[in-house]
C-alpha cells in the first residue's frame, strides 16, 4: 500500500497533499515513504508552528541525503552545501555566505540587466514561445555568468549543457531503478559527466587562481573566502557547491519568473497597473539598483506569485534523533514533511488565499514562519537576495517592452518534478501596446488559482 500511494503521490503531489490536509487536517500521517531509512510513513506537517520547530531545528530534522554510486565523481559533485548536516553545513555554509551579501549581489545587476537584453533583442513581436523554456535558458544565463564569470558564447553554454546533462540524468527515475553494471545506464553515464564537468571545472578553477584579486564572480569569491581560523574550501568542494549553486539557482527562478508572468497575463488590471509603476519611474530603462527599490507594485507581484506558486512547494526532513511533533512521537529515521504551498493558501494567514492580489503585500507582514518560499531558520536559501533582485530586473525590462499573452485555450499542467512547474506555458509576445486580456486556459492550473 505504502509504495502504491508514494507512486500516486508523485503523480499529483499537490493534488494529495491537499485531499490528506481536507480530510485528516494539518497534522497527519501519510502512509508513503520517501526515505530509505527504513521507517515507514511520513507525518505531514502544516502551519506555521510546525514550520518553526521543524525548520529550526537543524540538529534533530536532517536535510534528506542523495545516493549516488559512492567513491565516483558523480558522489563528489553531490557533497554542496544543501545535502550536508551538522558541524559541516554549518561551516560551508559560512564559507558561501559572503558571496551573497547584499553588496556582491548588487554587483551581479549589470550582469542580470545584459543577459536579459540579450534575450529580448532575439525575442520577435508575434513569436510564440514555452515560457518556461525561455525563463529557463535567461536564468541559465545569468547563473554562468555571475557564478562563473565566463563568457556565454565562448565556453558559458557550452558548461551550462554539460551541468543540465548532470541535472537530468541526477533525477532519472531510471537512473535509480537500471543497474549500473549495465553498459550505457544512467549511472554509469551520470559518472561520465560528472568527470567531464570535474575536469572543465578544475581547469577553470586553475585560470581563475591566477587572477583571484580581480574576480568578482561567485567561484571566485569561494575561492577567496576564509573561516575565522583560515581554513579555506578545497577544490572539491568548491566544485560541489558550484554545481549545487548552479541547480539551486536557475531552475527555481525560471519557475517563479514563468509563474509571474502567466499570472500577470491574467490579470489584465494589475498588469496595467504595474506598467504605469514601472513606465513612471524607469521611462523605458533597466532599473537601477536605487530604483528597484521603489517599485512596490513590482516586489508585491513577486512575493504574491512566490505565496501562490513557491518553486519548493514542500519538503521532507529526516528525524535524527527521536521527537515529539504535535503530539506525535518520531523515531530516529522518520520522515516528516512541510509544505510551503499549503501553509500559503491559509486563509488565516492570506484571506482569500487562492487569488492573486498584490496589493496585499502592501500591508502584510507575515512573520518568518507564516511565509517561507525561501524558507526560514539555519538553512534558508543562501541567494534569496541574488533571485528577488533578479526577478525584479528581469520583469521590469521584460514588461516594458514585450506584451505577453497565454495562448487561447492553452492546456497548462502544473506538476512537481522536484520544483512547481509545467512543462508547457504556451505564451505569445507582443510589443507592448498594452492591450492586455484574459484568455480561456485549461489543465489542472485551474484549480490552484481562483481567476474569479
Ligand atoms: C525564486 C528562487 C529561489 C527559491 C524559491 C529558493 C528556495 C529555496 C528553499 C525553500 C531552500 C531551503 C531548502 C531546504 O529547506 O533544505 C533553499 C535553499 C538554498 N538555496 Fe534557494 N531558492 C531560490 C533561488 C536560489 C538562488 C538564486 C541560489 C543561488 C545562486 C540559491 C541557493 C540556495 C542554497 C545554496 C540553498 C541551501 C541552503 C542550506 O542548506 O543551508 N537559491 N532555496
């Protein structure tokens, strides 16, 4: 029963996680397991409160490890920041820190305002295009660039496949179920890449030691940084947290960017209304870094589309140590989950939870538990001030230009493949003549949005 319903979970998590709150309410055991620990069943867990104890609490909840074929590249590359516990995260996780201190990141913003501009010279008026795809390729792009500092049309992209390759071969549903003695199996050909991107990575590491003084990129800042007693990162690890930096920082973005301007596209009034914000304070330009900071309307829409579509949209947690949670006493071993989409649509937490409304973000202050797209605690995300600053770059120049509109009548299928996306946001571009309009839409997106 237990491996039935964890199939049926992946199927349509947000669609279960929904009917399990609905008909056990916000703290219940799910008989699906998704740890190999060998304890069964996993206590869901919703609400602010069990947000606070289990996201705090990084000494008894541990961040779920991966499993990939031990003593190989493919493992060495798995061993960044996100999978680590204890002593150790806590101590990379310093080391990464200063990377995406305010002022670093603001120094990222001519390399977010010129890869966008890129995109939207290439963009043509009447092009229609998958929204995700195209989000997906700009956040690759500012990624390479600001992480890596290379060129994109020299080796940028070319690192950038190769990373993509890893990341689709990594979460192969295949890759875990086909030996790996097998020639040609997704193991064997995760191990491959991985040694390719170790060999690519190594020699730009090499050329970037030799002119670390002038390097302002992220790499380069992991290579520079020290711990209060000296201790550095090593090359491995530096590598590792590259690598994660890359997955966790483009894939997420180019999701919350795709939702933002589909639900902009339906929403015909605010659209107007964000236009008239941005047109009256940047008159057709990038917005500076003074000027990001006096869009309102702007930073509502993005925090409204992160409360309504959170890319990490819920999260699992192994217990290791046992512990009570609501009454319920854990094992070492179990698993628990909290759902950053389900605590979002708590009508005492964001009346009329299911629209959308920025303008509600005028007045709301949630506290660190009640909003967590980015989580909260020891382990939020570490680049939450790298993605808002790029979200509000991209928007602003995107939504000055281009109008964009859902295709008529376009099937839009929200899944979870570790992130909340779909595959297919078929959307048209047009020059902006502000002639925005609501289309017909179906799929299962209908459901997780109130376009009343
Ligand atoms: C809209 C964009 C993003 C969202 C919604 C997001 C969300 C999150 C969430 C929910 C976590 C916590 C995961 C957990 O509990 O284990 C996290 C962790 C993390 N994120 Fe992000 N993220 C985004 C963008 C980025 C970017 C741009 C970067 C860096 C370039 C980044 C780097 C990280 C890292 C390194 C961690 C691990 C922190 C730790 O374990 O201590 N994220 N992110």
């Amino acid at each position: 029963m237990s491996m039935w319903n964890t199939v049926q979970f992946f199927r349509d998590p947000l669609g279960t996680l929904q009917r399990q709150v609905a008909a056990q309410g916000r703290l219940s055991e799910m008989e699906i397991t998704l740890s190999r620990s060998g304890v069964k069943g996993t206590l869901l867990a919703i609400g602010p409160e069990y947000n606070q104890q289990i996201l705090s609490d990084t000494k008894v909840f541990y961040a779920i490890t991966t499993s990939p074929p031990p003593n190989t590249a493919a493992q060495r590359l798995t061993q960044g920041v996100v999978y680590l516990n204890g002593e150790h995260h806590k101590q990379q996780r310093r080391l990464i820190m200063p990377a995406f201190h305010k002022k670093e990141v603001d120094g990222y913003a001519q390399d977010m305002i010129a890869v966008t501009q890129r995109l939207m010279d290439h963009w043509r008026p009447g092009q229609r295009v998958n929204m995700i795809d195209e989000m997906t390729s700009l956040t690759m792009g500012i990624v390479i660039k600001t992480l890596f500092g290379l060129d994109l049309d020299k080796e940028g992209y070319a690192l950038g496949d190769l990373l993509e390759e890893w990341l689709a071969l990594s979460s192969s549903i295949a890759g875990s179920i086909i030996p790996r003695s097998l020639p040609g199996s997704p193991a064997r050909r995760l191990i491959a890449v991985s040694e390719r991107i170790e060999v690519t990575v190594r020699e730009l590491l090499a050329q970037k030691r030799t002119r670390l003084d002038d390097s302002r990129d992220v790499v380069s800042m992991l290579m520079k940084t020290h711990d209060e007693d000296g201790t550095q990162m090593s090359d491995a690890e530096v590598m590792a947290n590259a690598n994660l930096l890359y997955l966790a920082g483009h894939e997420t973005s180019a999701n919350a960017l795709t939702w933002a301007l589909f639900l902009l596209a339906q929403h015909p009034d605010v659209m107007a209304n964000v236009l008239d914000e941005l047109e009256g304070e940047l008159h057709g330009s990038p917005p500076t870094l003074e000027q990001v900071g006096k869009l309102k309307l702007l930073d509502g829409v993005i925090s409204e589309t992160l409360r309504l579509f959170p890319p990490v949209s819920f999260i699992t947690k192994t217990v290791a140590e046992p512990v009570t949670v609501g009454g319920h006493d854990l094992p070492e071993g179990a698993t628990v989950m909290v759902s950053h989409f389900l605590t979002h649509r708590l009508p005492e937490l964001y009346p009329q939870p299911d629209r959308f409304m920025p303008e509600r973000w005028f007045s709301l202050d949630p506290a660190p538990y009640e909003y967590i797209p980015f989580s909260a605690g020891p382990r939020r995300c570490i680049g939450a001030t790298f993605a808002t600053l790029e979200m509000k770059i991209v928007l602003a120049m995107l939504l000055q230009r281009y109008r964009f509109s859902v295709i008529p009548n376009a099937g839009i299928q929200a899944s979870f493949f570790f992130l909340l996306r779909a595959r297919q946001v078929p959307m048209l571009i047009q020059t902006q003549d502000r002639q925005f309009r609501r289309e017909a839409i179906r799929g299962n997106i209908v459901s997780l949005i109130d376009l009343a």
